[in-house]
C-alpha cells in the first residue's frame, strides 16, 4: 500500500468553461469555469443552495446547461447522454446515496461494474472495497435498503469504485453523518486516490473535510466561483477560517485578549 499522491499532472481531465444552468427561471449556477487535474482531488466549498449538485448534474449529463462547456478527457461532453458519460469513465455519487435498496449489497457492487468486461479485474475491486469497507462484506448478502445511512453512503461509493473510473463525483459525502463516521469516509476517499489515482471531484459544505483532504479548491457562492487556490492557501485565507471554518469566535476572543494586555477596551 503506497501513501504517496499520485503524480499530478497538468493536463485537466474535467474542464468547465462559463458554464450555465437553470432550473425554469431559477439560475443556479451562473457562468462557472473550473478544472481538475488528472491525479489530484479537487473541491468545491459552498453553503445550502450555492448550487455545488447543480455543477456535478451538468457534469454527469443529468441537466443539460444554458452555457458554455465541459470536457472530460479533451472531449466535450456537453449535453451529451449520462450513460454516455458513464461509459467514458466518470462516475457520480450522488448527494443522498441511492443505492437500490431491494438488491442486496453484493449485486449493488456488481451494478457498479456493469460496463466492465474485466472479470479478474472486477473480483480484485470486490476484494479492494471489502477491505475499505468490511462492514460491506459482513453485510453482502442483505438487502441495501435494511443499510444505515452512513453504511449506505459506504455502499454507494464502493459502487463507483467498482466502475472503475478516472473521475470519480462525490456529491456531499458527509452529509447526515456522525463526525466519526465523516472522518473515516474521507480517510477512505484520500486512499481511494492515493491508492487507486482515481481522480476526485467532491462538493461539500464541510469545508474543514473537504480543505484537509483536496490538493486544489474552488469557493461557490450563489452559483458564482469567488475564489480558487490550492487546499493549503484557501486554509489560510481569513475570509474561509470565518465563513466556512467557523472560526469566527475563535478570531474574536483572541482580538479581546490582546486589547486586555494592551489595556485596551
Ligand atoms: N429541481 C430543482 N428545481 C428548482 N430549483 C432547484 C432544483 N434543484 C435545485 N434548485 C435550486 O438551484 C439552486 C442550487 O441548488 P443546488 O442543489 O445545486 O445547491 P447545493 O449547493 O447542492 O445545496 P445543498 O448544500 O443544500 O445540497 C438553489 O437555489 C435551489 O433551490
Ligand atoms: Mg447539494
């Protein structure tokens, strides 16, 4: 098992060039551009209806855009069908799980690799998710649905593992789960790119999550890109530590104690 990042290439394997959607009169992303390079894990920070699954829906095929394009792999793949999209090698996980709840969790397994021909290849990934999650193999023979919600978030990005993809969308991967739970759910996407150089695309509202475990992120607000940089730099910035890192307080009680020392009010 190596730790080590994949190497990051240059080249973006997702481009998204002033991209558009609507729902009816409902604009809810507004002339987005951003890329993911081959190798890293990306990310997009935005609160309650910024429109972070607008942005994965566009990319997927699930919503066709106003605007603009994305490229996948050099290809537009803009408006194009999302079993199409699927077949190229890029795989949602969507906000809210959806697992098929009257399969078991083997044969929910299995419909993740339904495009792949590879049998030796397809065991080896059974066998990967497993030990990722060993609660999945305790668990193959019973029914998706009977699944907690966070074993059912386990299950429905061991699916996309099983596809086998080059860009994996995970849409909110902590959300409705305990800290705890959290935490080994991104312990598991960070290996699933170290270990796998699955690329990695995640929207999410948990910025302290998400910034520890992407190498480059984008800040969404109101369906608008207001900042981009690497992980370790937006970490940094006041305007993500008080907005997004909820470390407004904290900022606040250090300023009073300072005054105090100075004598200050
Ligand atoms: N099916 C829909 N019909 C109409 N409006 C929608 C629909 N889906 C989303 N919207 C609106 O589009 C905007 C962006 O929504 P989106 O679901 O992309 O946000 P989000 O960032 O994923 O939010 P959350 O963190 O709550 O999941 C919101 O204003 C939302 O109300
Ligand atoms: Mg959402």
């Amino acid at each position: 098992m190596t730790q080590n990042p994949p190497a990051v290439s240059d080249t973006p394997v997702l481009k998204l060039l002033n991209v558009e959607s609507a729902y009816g009169p409902i604009r809810a992303i507004r002339g987005v551009s951003l890329q993911v390079r081959r190798g890293e894990i990306a990310t997009v920070l935005g609160s309650n209806g910024a429109g972070k699954t607008t942005i994965l829906k566009t990319i997927s095929g699930i919503i066709d855009p106003r605007k603009g394009s994305v490229e996948f792999k050099g290809e537009s793949i803009t408006a194009k069908d999302p079993a199409y999209i699927v077949q190229q090698g890029l795989s949602h996980v969507p906000e809210g799980r959806e697992v098929f709840p009257l399969l078991s969790v083997h044969d929910n397994l299995l419909m993740g690799a339904y495009t792949r021909k590879d049998k030796d290849g397809i065991a080896r990934d059974m066998e990967a998710v497993y030990t990722y999650f060993p609660i999945l193999r305790e668990r193959a023979q019973q029914d998706a649905g009977l699944l907690s919600g966070g074993q059912q978030q386990m299950l429905a990005i061991s699916r996309s593992i099983m596809a086998a993809p080059d860009l994996m969308l995970l849409d909110e991967p902590s959300l409705g789960l305990s800290p705890k739970l959290t935490k080994e759910i991104f312990e598991i996407v960070v290996r699933i790119n170290r270990e796998r150089g699955t690329t990695i695309l995640l929207v999410e509202q948990n910025a302290n999550m998400a910034l520890n475990a992407s190498d480059y992120g984008y800040v969404l607000e109101n369906g608008r890109i207001v900042m981009e940089d690497t992980c370790a730099r937006l970490r940094e910035k006041d305007d993500i530590k008080e907005f997004y890192l909820g470390m407004k307080e904290a900022g606040v009680r250090g300023e009073r104690r300072w005054k105090k020392k100075k004598n200050w009010r």
